[in-house]
C-alpha cells in the first residue's frame, strides 16, 4: 500500500526552507506579509522623489551659502563620505564653534520616525530650519536667507522653474533640501539581500544577528531603519549621569520621565559612522557595543560575542545613494 500523502516521512520529504517561501513574496505563508518573521525589513530598492527638486536640493546642501561665515554647509556634518554623518564627536559650526552633540547621519533619516535625537523635527522640511538658524551652527536669520538667494545669480531662476513663484522662500528651501535628504536612501545591504533570499550570510554575522536578537538588541533597533522609530532609555539597566545640555528628550518636554531619553539612532552603515552616542563618547564600533550591553543590558559581551554582533552590523552597509553620482 502506498504511503498517505499526510504520513509524517512524505510531509518531512516536503518541508522547504522557509526562505523559498520568502522568494515567492511571503504567498504561501497564510496570514503573514514579507519578512514578518524577522524584526528587520530591508529598505526599499526605490523611494519615490521629485527629481528636479532633490537636485536643486542636493546643490542647497552642499553650499556654504547657508551659514553666516559661508564656511558651513549642510554637508560639513553630514558628509557623505562618512556614511552622512560627522567624523566628529561633537560637531562645529560657523567660525568653528562647537555644539553640543553628534551629528547624526542624513542617510535613511526619511524612514526616521521624528529627526534630532530629541524628535523636536516631525519630518525632514522641518528639520532643515533648526540648524540653519542656530546661532553656533549656521546662524542665519530669516531676512539674511531671503535676501541671499534671492540675490543669488542662478537660484530665483530654479526657483521659479519648480514652485512657480516669483521670489525664492524659506519653505521652498526647506522642501527642496527634504526632496535630496529623501533621495539618500541606501539600499541592498548585505543583510537586506539575506533578507530577500539572494544569498546566505557566513557563520560570524549569521551568529551575530542571532546574538542580536537573543540579547534584546532587536527590541530597540528594528524595521527599515534598525533604529529611528521609538525613544528609549541610555542606561535602562545600569543608569548613566543625566546631562541637561546633552539634547534628550525631557529638554523639549520637561518631563522629568524623559531624562536620558533619546530616539533610537539607525544601525544602517552604522560601520561608517562613528564617533558613536549621542554625545560622540564612544570612538569606536566595539567600544559602543560594550556601553550599551552594559548599561542598557546589563552585561558585559565576551570576545567571542563582541565579534559577532560587529560581524551583524558589517552588513548594514547598503549602497551609496545613487542621487550623489548624478550632477
């Protein structure tokens, strides 16, 4: 008698890894969607932008017109060769004075749920107004922006080409500069392909992102942006000095709860971008790794651990944005 085809031995002979249902899109995986297993989902390979805009946006970026001593430019701190963000522990501004932060990285910022680590920005256009009028980082006031480009000899005309106004203005600006940060998204990251089924992470960064999750790293860093999507606690389990002046997020609320609370910042291309925290206090991958499984998990990670996880986040390296290499 031939075997049933619900006999346990045929059902194992036809058991597929769970990645062939991923390549299929997740449809045979009944109420799931792509990726639902995982707490990481890959950036998207194309955001939709206005490109005319994000270039005007991109040439406003890198031009020192914007700050007081024409020294400073959006891109003084957030360097495209250094993941986007500021090599910097903490960044300078006009006539080299220091602020009071690190510079967090611009790549990715649009899957951000709020920009600054204190989420004083609901979006990117709002963002762009809080350094430009700082009085250590670019400090201009609104006149000195209206009559600088409006007297500039190309921008009333690309200006006008794309919004349509007569005179430049500051929302326009902003918007502009939103449409380019919207642009510098980085995707096919090692381990978003693994995500996709295109190939197989080796032992070390397989073993890492297990580690990852195991330890309580996925609960704070997840989704697109590993990061970006809630305010946690610096030193949830083992407590760190409060600093009033250090940007968290009881500086806007004054709520006493919210001392030493920060939004969660990105993993992506995290091996790009250090110094690393809020304040540029760790130098190094491994040394901010060590800091927050001690204060924010409440051990101290072996050698073996440490090599892992930094073999993980070597994957989140994704591509450069393919907006910086058009003119």
């Amino acid at each position: 008698m031939s075997k049933s085809h619900n006999d346990p031995a045929n059902i194992k002979r036809l058991r597929l890894p769970w990645r062939f249902f991923l390549l299929l899109g997740g449809s045979l995986l009944p109420g799931s969607t792509l990726f639902a297993m995982e707490p990481i989902q890959p950036i998207p390979q194309h955001v939709e932008y206005d490109k005319q805009k994000a270039a005007l946006g991109k040439k406003l970026f890198f031009d020192p017109i914007l700050s007081q001593d024409q020294t400073v430019s959006c891109a003084t701190c957030h360097d495209p060769k250094t993941g986007g963000a500021d090599y910097r522990a903490i960044s300078e501004g006009i006539f080299n004075r220091p602020g009071q932060m690190n510079s967090p990285t611009v790549f990715n910022s649009y899957f951000n749920f709020r920009q600054f680590w204190n989420g004083r920005a609901s979006n990117l256009a709002s963002q762009v107004s809080g350094p430009l009028h700082n009085p250590v980082e670019m400090g201009l006031t609104l006149e000195e922006v209206d009559r600088r480009l409006n007297q500039h000899p190309e921008y009333p005309r690309q200006f006008k080409s794309i919004y349509g106004k007569p005179r430049v203005n500051i929302d326009d600006m902003a918007d502009a500069i939103a449409e380019f940060e919207k642009a510098l998204y980085t995707p096919n990251a090692k381990f978003d392909r693994y995500l996709r089924g295109e190939l197989e992470l080796d032992k070390a960064a397989l073993d890492g992102y297990r580690l990852f999750k195991k330890i309580g790293c996925a609960a704070c860093h997840n989704g697109i942006n590993v990061g970006g999507n809630s305010y946690q606690y610096l030193g949830a389990v083992i407590p760190v000095k409060w600093r009033k002046d250090q940007g968290d997020l009881h500086q806007r609320t004054g709520d006493p709860f919210d001392k030493n609370r920060y939004k969660v910042p990105s993993l992506r291309n995290i091996a790009l971008t250090g110094p690393y925290l809020h304040d540029g206090s760790a130098a190094s991958l491994d040394k901010v790794l060590k800091k927050m499984a001690f204060h924010n998990l409440g051990f101290e990670l072996s050698e073996d651990q440490l090599t892992q996880l930094m073999a993980f986040l070597n994957t989140l390296t994704g591509d450069m944005p393919a907006i910086l290499d058009t003119p």
